[in-house]
C-alpha cells in the first residue's frame, strides 16, 4: 500500500466517525517553543489549554512534521526520519479512552479490502502508562487483547507532552511485531526495531510544568476536559504493510536511495541493523541520503531557506549531511540536482506544489550545495595545512583545528575524521567535543537571556482575544484587563515605569505579517501611557508594552487607545508599497521571484525574495520603474475576506510559513489581479497615495535569497535629497560637474593605487638596506650564522617574510637562521628562515620559530625552510631569540 494510501485510509475512516478534516500547517509554524512543527497536535494545542474555543469537535489531519533530536539515529535504526508525516485523530472535550482505543484497534485491523490496514490483530502489543489500569483494562477486556502482549511503562514513555510546559496526558502506544527476523522476543521493552511502534494515542488530561528531561517534571493542573491527541507515522505504516525493512524503503523515499545508488560506484545491500561491517556503513549513508534529500526538499518548499540560525540552520544541517553522506559513499559532484527531482516526482502527488513550485525551491538547494562545495574545498585547504602541521609536529590533530573547520568553515567533523585517517591521523576528538558543548552552553545561555522578557507565557493564558477595531478606526474605547510585569500580573503601574497592558479591544496594530506596531497613547481619566510596542503574545491576543506617562494605571480602568495618526498613515504606505514592489518585481523578474519575508515601518520597506543572483542596474531601475507606474495609475487597493480554497484560486500570493484561517482570509488588492495578496495589515485606499518609492539596492541573506530595500512618500523624497547632496558635495570637493564625477574618481583611484605599489617597493628596499647591514651583527653559533633582530615597528608581515628570506638566502658560506620581529600594535610579527646550508644540517625553521613561540607565549608554523608566527609578549622578545640560538647550538655538530 502507498504511503499516499495510508493517508487516505486514515482520514476517511476518521471522516466515517464524524472528524472534520483539517488541513496540515506549514512546517515552520508560528509558536515560540518549536522551530518546526514536530507532532500533529501542534497546531490544536490553544484549544487542549482552553484558550480558545475549537471551531471543531471532533478533527483530524495529516501534518507534515520534521524532527532532528534523533539525527544520528537516521539510517543506523529502521525508524529514525528527519521528515515524516504524523496522521492524527484529535477530540477536544468529547469522547476518550475507549473509543479512540477502539477505533485504532479498528482501523488497525480491519482488512485491506474493506479499507483498513489489515495488520494480524495477534501482532499487535500496546504499552499503557504504569499507572493506566483503565487503558490497560480496555486493552484486555474490550479489545481482549491477551495481557502477556500489553505492557506498562514509565513517565519516559508513555507520559506525552511536548517537552516543556503545557498539555499532556497518559499515553497508549501500539507497536507492531516485525517477527524473529528482526531482533529479540519479548516486547517493544526489548526491542524497538522488531515490534515497531505505529500509532501513539495521548489521553490529554493534565498540565505539566517545566523540567529538563521526559521524566522530571511535575503535573501542575487539570486541563478544563479530557482530550485524545493521536499521530499514526505514515511512513511506519508504509513500512509494514509494503512489507520492507526500514522507512527508508517505502515508495516516497527509496526512489532516491536507488538513485543515489546509480550515481555511486557502490552497492546498498539493505543490511540489517545490528551489522557493523563496512558495508552496512554505506548503507547507512545511502539510507541518510534519502532521508535528508526529501527533508530538505519539504523544508524548502515550505519557504525555509538555508542559514546559520534557526529554521535556516536545521535545513542547512541536514543538506550538509547530505551532501557529506554522498560523498562518504563516493559520489563526487552536487547531487542535489540528481536526487531532488526525484523526491519531488515522489512526493508530489500528496503535495502538488512542490512541482508548481520546483523552480524557487531548485534554486534555493542547488544555491546551497553550490555554496556548500566551495566551503568544502576551502576547509580542504585549510585542513591539508593543519595535517602538514601536525605530522611535522606529531600526535593527532588538535580538537581546536577540527573546532575551528567545523564552527567557521561549516566542516563536519567526521569529514574531518575521514581526510586526517586518510594521511594516518587521528583527531584529538575528546578537545573537540569539549569545544564543542562549551560553544552549545554559550548558546543555551544566551538563548535564555534572550528569552527570559517573557518566554513562560502562561500569565497571557488567563485572557481572551483582544478585539481589534483599528482597521476601522485610529480610536477605541476599551477596558483593563491585565497589567504585567516581568511575567507576572500586578496590581497597578505608576509613572516612568514600563509594564505590558492587556485590553479588551484596541486600535493598535500587533507587529505582523511584517507590518511593525502602531505608535500612540492609551489614556484612561488623568493617566496616560505612551505605547512603545504592540505584539501578538498569543494567537489574538495583544499586549501592549508602555510607560506610564502620568497617573495611575490599574486593571478594570476604562480606557481610550488613541494611534498616531501621522505614523499610521506612513505605515500604511510603507506596507502598500512592499506589495506594490512585490509585484513589480515579478513583472520584471517573472513569477519565482516569490516574497520569502518582508519588514516595514514608516518610510521604509524591505523585502526578501527568492532569488539566487544579484540584480543588476537595468533590473532595479526596471523595478522602480514599474512600481512608480503603479502608484501613478492610482490602483484602487480593496480588502476582501473569503475562503483558503477561494484566495488561492484567485491565485493570492501567501506567504510561506504563515498559517492561515481556512474559512477566512483576508485578501488584499491593488488594481485587482496586478497585486493580490493574503495579508493582515494597514493599506492605502488607492496606491498614489504611497507617494513615491524609491529602492536603495538590493543584497544577499542567504543562498538563493536576495534583498531589496527602498523608501517611500516622504522619506523617499529625502532619501533622493541626500544622494544629490552627497553628488553635489563631491562635485565641489573634485571642482567637476556632476557628468564628470565618475571619470575623476577612477582617474584618482588609478593614481592612488600607483603611488602605493611604489611606496611598497620603497619600504622594502629600505627594509632589505636595513636588514643588510645587521647581516654583520650574525653571531656564529658551532659554525652557523645567527640572525635574530627586532625590525623597525608596523611593518608589514609579508615584507618582513620577505626580507627574512632573502637576508637568509644571501649568506652562503655557511649554515643560515634568520629570524626577524616586528611589532605592530602591541602584537608581535615574527618570521625565522633558514638557507639551504642550515636545512642540510638540519635546522628546522618550524622548530626554531616554535621554540621562538614557546618561550615568547605566541604560535606560528611552516616548513623548514621558512616559518611564520605572531601574538606572545613583546617583552619576553629577547628570551625567545635566545631560545633560537639555544637550539641552534644544539643540533648544529660540536
Ligand atoms: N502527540 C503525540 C505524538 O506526537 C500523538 O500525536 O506522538
């Protein structure tokens, strides 16, 4: 049975028990504690909590979900997927435990032709919560399934919540015996990879509170009714009833395996996972391969572009182990154009997009694989040199080289492993991992502090949505209904303190959609609150954060919101004037010039777009061009709402990773089908009212991501003023006309850089004068010459290189060591050579420039006959050159 199947199936037997059908969210959904959705009860969780009231009793879905805490796992076990798709019944205060039981067991067992999985009801083991007799006796009076196949486990198990504070609740979790074949006997307690789990069902009866790990936290309330939250994993199903070994094999996913297999000149032998040998190695490779491939492929077309943050990251992770994997089993070259494809011709039967969408998610992938091979060849480069090093050197490569290739230059440490085991080298990988979690404990800490304004989010639980009126009015009367500060609710704000106010209804816009927050006061009797933000805290709930101008501010006080009207009005033109851009840009660069983010705020717009080029003067004057032909034209800009489905027949543009209501949207247009987009901000009536937009440029964010930013009305028009000065400005300083300015300049910058070659050449014939005449100075050390001297301050390194070499090479009666300093900024230049005399007798310009190193606190390397160096304590300049000659005198003959 397709993996397309076990969907369907799914849902229509749920369908068949009176669920609405639910359509999947974006993977990057909008909730402050995950960076992906990772469970198909992401998007129902406000109404487990009872923040708002579902819009359905009974629902379920089918949610694309992406999940890395396993990475590792992926291809080593038969189970482990970065992407999979979690199928879902959900009840929200309706029925529980025995019939969501029962119609699992249904579902589960009833046979194919009669639309079921048709699983052997004797194979299957469900585990209860230790303490879940009412779970358990279901199970085994109900169902009658014999009580040596069910069994109870532990909080780690079968208590399910989403790892931090919020709903949770026993769980049930079915496993499917796979048969001796696959491991040991006795249970999902012994072994995961034989009886396979398939379905997790959660009775959703509790609140946890915070707490590190899956089994120490605590219970901290009832939620207001009990809830069922299940996730069958589709591909699992599809495992087991397409009768293959691993997930990795079913039909959306083995295509790219085969393929992978094509362009490699090795085989997969489908090796089971307790083998070890080096052939079950590739096969974990090809198994990541066609894993990470199509995550990649359903992360991108889910508008994720890669980066070194956040969402970006987990893409960029996963296509560099990609990437990495296919060259583990020798494919060289990029294969994402090989193998993406073919995860989309299998994937898009479910998710027709990814075809109408190929060309913008192409060009972000084969961007980053681009991008990501020349880093490859580049930390080669810089690799090949650390293993120089550390064989001259001896012992294995430090963990702070392979640290720096990995956290600088994106290079994975197994590749590291690989090209050091390639020349006889280990990696000091203990160093390594210890840099390593340092640098995760940084990150941790610093995510902490950046969340601590106001991550714990249950103060906002306690209130409703707010009602917003600013479309209609700039003015609204409303009630207290909360002030917070640091998290928690007080009784009242007094003046100069900053505290968040909560409203019944508003006029203040909530930062969104890339709109920032209105700007105004709230006024309520004699106080008055200056409002400095306005953001989303839940769903639709608006929090304002103000100071207290004057007064008291208290809950239950009415109040009036006043927006500035003069800031309002500029925004409305900077967010009229990102669609006007929008929309000209895919005029000029066609239609895969997709908005990928946006920002804007009075005066000025940015705007994000998928695009894998800069774009050149005739493109930006071309975009220009046409947005000011827009506004010229007067576009009427109307706001309609309608349904999803409704929207995108009319073909509105949706931004990625937004999750919309489907049963209402609102669309807003500019000269009807000319700009068509889904959004929730403030809009001019008629597109001359922007004024005018003009755009600054446009930059790179990112592998197939550019950027392009402008001004409109007002700051436009000064934007404009300020370049002509600055021209003017220039014209008077180089008495040119303005015509003229651009040969004047050129000509400059060809003198200066005239003038400068000349001036190098100057300093270095001084310094090579400079450095002749100390050639006397040499002490004679056991028939070798000594040269050790501090050069005149701020010369540059590659000057003092030079000089050292040549002073050198120009003694060649006798065995040579030169080794010249220079400082510059306190820090110390320092480069020893030896001529070709003193290598025959065996002087190590490395080892005399490391012994210079040691003694002066510094570091440095090279060959034998020419090293270099730098940093350690000028004051301790003197030691370091007896330290050279020290060592001179030691291997040169007596
Ligand atoms: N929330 C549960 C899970 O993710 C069931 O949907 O496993």
């Amino acid at each position: 049975m397709k993996a397309a199947e076990v969907r369907n199936r799914f849902v229509n037997h749920f369908v068949k028990y009176g669920h609405d059908v639910v359509p999947g969210v974006p993977l990057p959904f909008d909730d402050p504690n995950l960076l992906v959705v990772n469970s198909g009860m992401v998007q129902f969780v406000p109404y487990y909590s009872g923040d708002i009231d579902p819009p359905w009793v009974r629902a379920t879905s089918v949610q694309k979900c992406v999940r890395t805490i396993d990475i590792e796992e992926v291809g080593k076990t038969t189970r482990h997927g970065t992407f999979f798709q979690m199928a879902g019944n959900f009840c929200f205060g309706d029925y529980f435990r025995e019939e969501a039981i029962a119609m699992a067991w249904e579902l589960s067992t009833s046979p194919v032709e009669e639309g079921g999985f048709g699983l052997d009801p004797e194979r299957i083991w469900p585990t209860v919560f230790e303490t879940d007799d009412e779970a358990y006796d279901l199970w085994h009076h109900k169902i009658g399934v014999p009580k040596e196949r069910i069994q109870r486990r532990g909080m780690e198990d079968n208590l399910w919540s989403m790892g931090i504070p919020g709903p949770c609740g026993p769980s049930s979790e079915l496993f499917y015996d796979r048969g001796p074949a696959f491991g040991a006997e006795g249970g999902p307690e012994v072994d995961e990879d034989r009886y396979m789990e398939f379905w997790n069902l959660v009775f959703m009866t509790s609140i946890r509170g915070p707490g590190q790990t899956k089994s120490d936290y605590q219970l901290v309330g009832k939620l207001p009714h009990n809830n069922i939250d299940t996730g069958l994993g589709v591909e699992r199903m599809a495992t087991l009833l397409q009768g293959v070994d691993n997930l990795y094999e079913i039909d959306e996913t083995y295509p790219v395996l085969r393929r992978a297999t094509e362009l490699s000149d090795r085989v997969y032998s489908g090796s089971g996972t307790s083998d070890h040998s080096a052939q079950a190695q590739t096969d974990v490779q090809f198994r990541v391969i066609a894993d990470h491939v199509r995550t990649a492929l359903m992360l991108i077309g889910d508008g994720i572009s890669p980066g070194n943050e956040g969402r970006g990251y987990v893409l960029r992770r996963i296509m560099r182990r990609a990437i990495r994997a296919a060259r583990l089993v020798g494919i060289t070259g990029p294969v994402f154009p090989e193998l993406l494809p073919i995860s989309r011709d299998a994937m898009s039967p479910s998710y027709p997009e990814l075809d109408t969408d190929y060309d913008r998610i192409a060009m972000i992938a084969y961007g980053e694989e681009d991008a990501f091979l020349r880093t490859l060849s580049s930390g080669t480069t810089i690799l090949d040199l650390a293993v120089r090093q550390t064989k001259e050197r001896g012992g294995s490569l430090p963990g702070k080289e392979a640290f720096t290739l990995h956290d600088t230059y994106g290079f994975p440490i197994d590749l590291t492993v690989e090209i050091a085991a390639e020349h006889g080298l280990t990696v000091d990988e203990s160093e390594f991992r210890r840099l390593m979690t340092e640098q995760r404990q940084r990150a941790k800490d610093d995510a902490r502090a950046r969340k601590s304004g106001g991550a714990d989010m249950s103060v906002y639980r306690d209130f409703g949505p707010t009602q917003f009126v600013g479309y209609e009015s700039l003015e609204a009367d409303a009630k207290v209904l909360g002030v917070i500060k640091d998290g928690e609710l007080v009784r009242v704000a007094t003046p100069g303190e900053i505290v968040e106010v909560v409203l019944d209804r508003t006029s203040f816009y909530a930062e969104s959609g890339g709109q920032v927050a209105d700007e105004g006061v709230i006024e309520l009797g004699d106080a008055r609150l200056r409002v400095l933000d306005a953001q989303k805290a839940l769903k639709e709930l608006v929090v304002h954060r103000v100071q207290v101008e004057s007064g008291e501010l208290t809950a239950g006080l009415a109040a009036r919101t006043l927006v500035d009207p003069e800031w309002r009005l500029a925004a409305r033109q900077a967010h009229s004037g990102t669609h006007v851009v929008h929309a000209a840009l895919r005029e000029v660069l066609g239609p895969t010039a997709l908005q990928s983010g946006s920002y804007n705020k009075p005066g000025y717009l940015r705007l994000d777009f998928a695009w894998s080029r800069a774009l050149d003067g005739l493109d930006l004057r071309g975009v220009e061009e046409s947005a000011n032909a827009a506004l010229r034209r007067d576009l009427p800009v109307t706001v309609e709402y309608m349904t999803l489905g409704r929207a995108r027949e009319l073909g509105a543009l949706a931004l990625f990773g937004e999750t919309y209501d489907s049963t209402s949207v609102r669309v807003v247009e500019m000269g009807g089908a000319w700009s068509r987009e889904l959004c929730g901000g403030t809009h001019v009536e008629h597109t001359s009212q922007i004024g005018i937009v003009t755009l600054t440029g446009d930059s790179s964010v990112g592998a197939g991501v550019r950027r392009l930013e402008g001004h409109v009305g007002i700051d436009a028009v000064r934007f404009l003023a300020n370049e002509r000065s600055l021209v003017s400005n220039l014209s008077s300083l180089l008495k040119v006309s303005s015509g003229e300015l651009v040969d004047r300049v050129s000509g400059l910058v060809q003198r200066l850089r005239a003038v400068e070659k000349e001036l190098v050449q100057i300093r270095s014939a001084r310094l090579a004068a400079e450095a002749s005449a100390l050639v006397d100075c040499a002490e004679t050390v056991h028939g070798a010459r000594v040269l050790t001297t501090a050069l005149p301050s701020d010369q540059q390194a590659g000057d003092v290189r030079t000089v050292t070499v040549k002073t050198a090479n120009g003694i060649t009666d006798a065995p040579a060591v030169v080794l010249f300093t220079s400082l510059s900024d306190g820090q110390i230049t320092c480069v020893c050579a030896v001529n070709k005399p003193g290598v025959k007798a065996g002087l190590s310009a490395a080892s005399l420039l490391e012994r210079f190193a040691a003694a002066t606190g510094g570091r440095g390397g090279g060959s034998a006959a020419v090293a270099q160096g730098g940093g350690g304590d000028p004051r301790s300049i003197e030691a370091g050159f007896r330290a050279v000659a020290a060592l001179v005198s030691e291997t040169m003959p007596h």
